[in-house]
C-alpha cells in the first residue's frame, strides 16, 4: 500500500478508520480511542502491543504479524547467547585477583 506523501510514518486507528495517527503516538491514542468506543472488543497483538484486531482474526494476525519476525529473532538469539555466556564468561580461579591485606592495620 502506498502512503500519501508526508505520512510515511503514520497508522490508521483500529477503532476509528478515519483517525491517521503518527506511530510515536499511536500507544497513547489507542487508550484514548479504547475508552471512547468501549462497545468495540479488540484484542492485542502478543508480538507488539500497538496491533490490535478483531477476536476472530487472532490466528490470522499471528501468522502473519510483521513483529514476530523480530520476536522469534529475540528469542531465539537470547537462547544462544545465554549458552554462550555460561562457558565464555564465566569467570576463572586463574583470573581472580587475591588481596594480601597483611600490611594493613586500621587500629
């Protein structure tokens, strides 16, 4: 879909087609917009909390959410890393600094 010029970065309201909300914004309007229509049930998007859809598109939105992408690449790189710094850093007996305090006296 081609955006008008000057609203590239821009989303449409889930609850009101006619509000073009700036992505930076689109949080705040969400509440603002889910208080002024309480008769329209949506639910939120597991991957990103700005997606909001119908009840029944939920499988849909899911398989097809741009957003999971970056989560399944999150979660899966956590895991990797989390394996790799158990064994790279933790930290040896050998690397250890030991102070000799036996030319201290603090009376």
């Amino acid at each position: 879909m081609n955006k008008l010029p000057g609203y590239g970065d821009t989303v449409i309201c889930p609850y009101n087609k006619c509000h073009v909300i700036m992505k930076s914004r689109i949080q705040t309007h969400l509440i603002k917009c889910a208080k002024q229509h309480p008769e329209i049930q949506l639910e939120t998007c597991p991957f990103d909390v700005t997606h909001k859809f119908r009840p029944e598109d939920k499988n849909a939105h899911i398989d097809e959410c741009p957003s999971r992408e970056n989560f399944d690449r999150y979660v899966y790189s956590v895991s990797t890393n989390n394996a790799k710094e158990t064994t790279e850093t933790k930290p040896s007996s050998k690397s250890r600094r030991t102070h000799n305090n036996d030319d201290e006296d603090w009376e």
